[in-house]
C-alpha cells in the first residue's frame, strides 16, 4: 500500500527558483525520509526527519513535518539543473523494518 | 567505503525462465533490504534481511524469494518470470541507529526485461 503520496507529480521550474514539493501519509510514522533519484538510477538519501521535528535543514534542502496533518514538504531553494531528478518520501511502516514509498515528484530544473 | 553494488546491471530474459539478482551491501551493513519499481506501480518494498534472516516481507508472489550470506551479501531470485515482473530491482542496506530511525543506501539497480 502506498503511504507516502507526493504531490505534485511534476513541476517544471527556472534555474534559480525555488521547488517545493509535498508528502501526505495515512498512518503513524517515527521518520519519514525524502529520497532523490536520478533517471532510471538508484536513490540517493537526502534527509530524514523524526515524528518529534518539525523542520530540518541540510544545504538547500528544507523540509518540515507536520505530525497532525499528517504531511511533508521539502523546499529545493536556489534549484539548479542538476536538481533535475524525481523525489521520493519514505515513511516507516507499523515501527517495521520497511520503508513505503509515494509516487514521487518528478522535478524538471530549466536552464 | 564503496557503496552498495548490485549485479547484473542489466537483464533480458524470456517469460517462464527464473533470475537471480545480487546484492553487496556497504561494508559493516547488515541489513538488506529489496524493492521493485515500475512505472505503474512505484517502489514496492520485496523483503528485507538482517544476519541471513528474512525479517519483512511486502506483497509479492511467492515467486519472488530471496536470501542472505554470512558476508551480508544478499540475492534474489524470480522463478517462472512474467511480462510484469520487468523493472528495475533496488537493493538498499543500513546500518541501524535507534529503532527504525535508520537510512537506506541504495544501489544503482538491475534493470530486469521480460519479453
């Protein structure tokens, strides 16, 4: 079952601006996770937020976690073309040993 | 440390036929988890290993299977392969922190076609 849901699907930006992209999911987390992955490549972990967090910072990456809303965000600020990828949330399931994974958002960065 | 290697990179085989894929994780990980991803469905978790046990199991037939050595090193197999089973396989390992509070190193995949 899908936990994670990201939203949009797509967005398309100008080098420069800013991507935000965000996560809804259903049940009880400890940690949701956002992931990066390049065309058709392995995915490569950005950042992990714990249920007691309300925002982490780690570059340009932000992301926020709002526990009763059940949903996350992740802001690419200053977005390059390099930042061109699909990005992926993560939830733990039932305190298990698996991650769920949404759908993902693919970012487009244009030159 | 190198990271985590997955081999073939690429796969074409013919519906009915079985693979097995293979896994090295990030030296010291004991943990190995797999997942399937497709267009149509996401990433799907497969099943995960801790110290040559199956510790999780996602929503697959039982023609996916899977197993893990003593060197953590880990391979799937897919028996009777089907048109839909092609995908690319992920493979991930961590090393735990706290409870499930851990992060998943991926390999690149195994790029899986069924004709």
């Amino acid at each position: 079952s899908q936990q994670g849901e990201e939203d949009p699907q797509a967005l398309s930006i100008q080098e420069g601006e800013n991507a935000t992209m965000n996560c809804s999911y259903k049940t009880s987390i400890n940690n949701l996770q956002w992931y990066r992955q390049n065309s058709g490549r392995g995915l490569v972990h950005l950042i992990l937020i714990r249920s007691n967090e309300r925002e982490k910072h780690s570059g340009r990456l932000r992301v926020t976690l709002d526990t009763s809303k059940k949903s996350s965000s992740l802001l690419i600020t200053a977005s390059r073309a390099a930042d061109t990828a699909s990005y992926f949330c993560a939830t733990d399931e039932d305190y298990g040993q698996n991650f769920v994974f949404g759908p993902g958002t693919r970012l487009s960065v244009l030159p | 440390k190198a990271g985590v290697t997955q081999t073939p990179r690429y796969l074409i085989k013919t519906r009915g036929q079985q693979v097995t894929l293979s896994c090295s994780p990030i030296s010291g990980h004991r943990s190995v988890s797999w997942y399937q991803q497709t267009p149509g469905q996401g990433l799907q978790f497969l099943f995960e290993y801790f110290s040559e046990t199956q510790r999780n199991k996602g929503n697959f037939p039982g023609r996916f299977s899977g197993r893990q050595f003593s060197n953590s090193r880990s391979e799937m197999n897919v028996s009777t392969l089907e048109l839909g089973d092609s995908a690319l396989y992920l493979c991930a390992s961590s090393l735990k922190t706290s409870g499930s509070t851990y992060e998943q190193y991926f390999g690149p995949g195994t790029r899986l076609t069924v004709t």
